[in-house]
C-alpha cells in the first residue's frame, strides 16, 4: 500500500546505536504513523545493524533493505537509486543516519506538499535549526523526481549527491518547510581522504575529472527540473 512519505537513510556498518536514536525520534514525534514508512539500508556483512531495525519493526512501519555491504561510500548512489526504487511515498525524505527529528508531528508539516507532488518536482529542505549544513544533507522530494530522472541520480561515483548536486539546486527551486527540524544526535567524526582508486564504474574520485561528473549531474537535475516547472 503507497504512502504519504517515504524517509530513506543509507547507514553504514556497526552504527546500531545511531539507528536506535534515529528510530527512536520517529517514534515519539511522529503523529500518525499510517501515513510513512521508514526504508532502511544496512549492509549484508552487519547483522547487528539489521536486529536492530527488525526490532522496531513491530512499532513502526520501517524496513530493513540489505544491499552489498562491500560498495560502502562509493557505493551510496545505488543505495539510494535503491532505496528510491522500493519507496511508495508521494513524498521522500533522504535522511543521514547521524539525524533525529526534533520537532513534534513533523509529518504534518509535509502534508500540504502532497497535492503537488505527483504533479511537480519539488525540492524541500528542513530548517536549518543549529547545524545548517545538516538541513542540506537531508533534501526531500517529490515521487515525480524519479518519474523524471528514471531514478534518484544517474550519477555512480562518491557520495555527493545529497549534499552536493541538489543542495546546490537554485533557492527558485528549493523550498524551506518551516517549523520542520532535525538535529544531530551523534558527534562528526571528519571523513577520510578521498580514495585515489577508481570506483567500479570507472571514475576517479580524486581526480578533477571527478567534480565534472558532479558538475554533469547538477546541471542535468536543474535542467529537468526547470523544464517540469515550465521555467525553460
């Protein structure tokens, strides 16, 4: 049965703490539980991560998918092309596993997005509360993105997809949603640098041929967006 709202988090391996803060945070501030559904990506060699969203399973409407835990960050795109694939909502949030909702009926606060999402590519974004990077990290769309892209992104390499290409999206075509806030609930930790090997499709993500990709992707999201706005 669709949703109203998909939530979709990609989280990697040994964080079943983070899971628990992040589900936890659904179940107290969520108003009406029938409306959303909570995909969650843990890798296949994590059964701990795994247990843990089983167990909520029985409180809330979350899922567990297990994708190869061998692509990790290179691998991201396809979690979330999969996630997105699975996904019945009309809404989809992408959210990191670091987050917690800090606001009390958040979902209320989406609902009057819904009548354009079938109709419409839109491109929300929470307040930016105490962390404003954060609110650009989580982008929510519309069902009908992936109508028009035939996916979440055609692009395969790293992960700066969430918080490159669409936090980069025109402020025309990006929609704060007030009084929707998240927040951290677990410490940074800074990445590592980046790995000078080519990912399996062949990209280098240390090279300047890498930010072409994304310089690519953007352009082609912006220019699908604006032309579903009538704006080109």
């Amino acid at each position: 049965m669709s949703k109203d709202i998909s939530i979709l988090v990609a989280t990697r391996p040994f964080r079943p703490e983070r899971i628990t803060s992040f589900l936890k945070s659904f179940m107290e501030n969520t108003e009406d539980l029938t409306r959303i559904e909570i995909l969650v990506k843990v890798d296949d060699d994590c059964r701990e991560s795994l247990n843990t969203v089983n167990s909520y399973s029985q409180i809330l409407p979350v899922k567990a998918v297990v994708m190869n835990g061998g692509w990790r960050r290179t691998g991201l795109m396809r979690y979330w092309n999969k996630l997105g694939e699975l996904s019945s909502g009309k809404i989809l949030w992408f959210m990191n596993d670091r987050c917690v909702i800090d606001c009390e009926s958040w979902e209320q606060k989406l609902l009057p997005y819904l009548g354009r999402a079938s109709e419409e590519v839109l491109a929300l974004y929470p307040e930016p509360g105490r962390h404003p990077a954060l609110a650009g990290m989580c982008p929510i769309v519309s069902s009908r993105w992936i109508e028009v892209l035939g996916c979440v992104t055609k692009y395969n390499a790293a992960d700066v997809f969430m918080n490159t290409v669409i936090h980069s999206l025109p402020s025309s075509l990006a929609v704060r949603v007030p009084d929707l806030r998240i927040d951290y609930a677990h410490p940074w930790e800074p990445y590592p640098e980046p790995s000078k090997k080519a990912d399996s499709l062949g990209c280098d993500t240390s090279s300047s041929n890498f930010m072409s990709h994304v310089d690519t992707a953007r352009y082609k999201i912006i220019r699908d967006i604006r032309i579903t706005k009538g704006l080109d």
